[in-house]
C-alpha cells in the first residue's frame, strides 16, 4: 500500500517533466521533489519544515518508511536538507530517495535513488548523519546535523489509480525491504551512479 502511495502522490506533481538528458537535464531542489515524493504539504526551506510540521505532522527520532529525514542548515548547507526513509537497512543504516546531493554527470538538482545515509552521532539518534556522495562512491566524508524525522501520515485508500512514479537510477541500491520497489519520475533517463 504504502509503495502505491508514494507512486500515486508525486505522479501527478511530476508528470509533466521534459525528457531529461544531459543537455536538458530537470534541475530539482531537494523540498520540492521531497514535498512530491513523499506527499507531506510543507514548504520553503528544508530546515524551517521541522518546525512547520509542529501539529501538522508527528516528529522523531527514528526512521520510518515513507518518513522525511530533516537537515539542519549550516554553513554548507544554508536552506537545509531534506530526504524520504525508501529502505531501513539496520539501526544506524537507512536508505534514501532525495534531489539536489551530488552532482551527477557534472550536474546538481539531480535525483539519487536509494542512496545510503549512515547514523553517526553518539547516541544513536540521527542527530548526525552521514551522507552517500556519487562522486566519491561512498559516504561523504563530513557528518551533517539533523533535526530528526518527519512521519507521513498513513493515506486512505486512493479512489482511482494514477500513474506510477518513475526515478531514474542515480544511486546505489542496497539489499533491504524498500518503501518501493523501482518506480521512474517522467523526463528522467536511467543513470547509474554506482
């Protein structure tokens, strides 16, 4: 239910993007595809949606699948971050679906699939994280701070079938129980980045 859900939120939001390809490629910000992907109504700055969900939404600690993991803004990051849980892979590992990361083929606003996000704060709270980044093949090497999680609420059942969501696979995958199994957002071309 919950993969046809996330389907069925951001096909209409996304459907109507041009055929990417390196020369046109669909430039997304990280709020924007997070609000399609993931169907929560927040808005603006990646960081100020940790305090807008404050009795919209309930807000934690710990992943969820189909849950939106907050980052807080920082110098490298001045709006903030934010990514939706697709797999939990263990207590300190997760994985993601996010825009705007790393640079993909030389381009940033890029969409990345499944991309790992690794738990490294102290106390087992998700309040620093550490992030896959194409480039280096890996998790980056600095740790971002985070606010925590923003849990979707669980969908009544749609009243009519929409179009899948496809994404494009920018990412590395990794072996879990996943939100989704592959889905594609329109106007984005297969790439791999792993």
């Amino acid at each position: 239910m919950r993969k046809y859900w996330t389907a069925a939120i951001g096909a209409a939001v996304l459907a109507s993007a041009a055929v990417a390809t390196p020369a046109n490629a669909q430039s997304w910000q990280c709020a924007t595809f997070a609000r399609a992907f993931s169907g929560l109504q927040l808005f603006g700055r990646a960081a100020g949606w940790w305090k807008q969900a404050v009795g919209k939404y309930a807000e934690g600690a710990m992943p969820q699948l189909g849950s939106v993991l907050v980052f807080r803004a920082g110098h490298a990051m001045g709006a903030g971050h934010v990514a939706t849980v697709t797999q939990i892979i263990s207590n300190r590992v997760i994985a993601v679906t996010h825009a705007n990361w790393s640079p993909i083929d030389g381009h940033r606003g890029q969409i990345e699939r499944d991309v790992t996000i690794e738990d490294t704060s102290a106390n087992n709270d998700w309040s620093e994280v550490k992030v896959w980044y194409a480039p280096l093949q890996d998790l980056g090497t600095k740790s971002y701070r985070t606010y925590g999680f923003i849990y979707a609420p669980r969908p009544s059942a749609p009243t009519r079938p929409r179009a899948p969501l496809l994404i494009a696979e920018t990412s590395r995958t990794l072996p879990a129980a996943s939100l989704a199994d592959p889905v594609a957002v329109p106007g984005f071309t297969a790439r791999h980045s792993a």
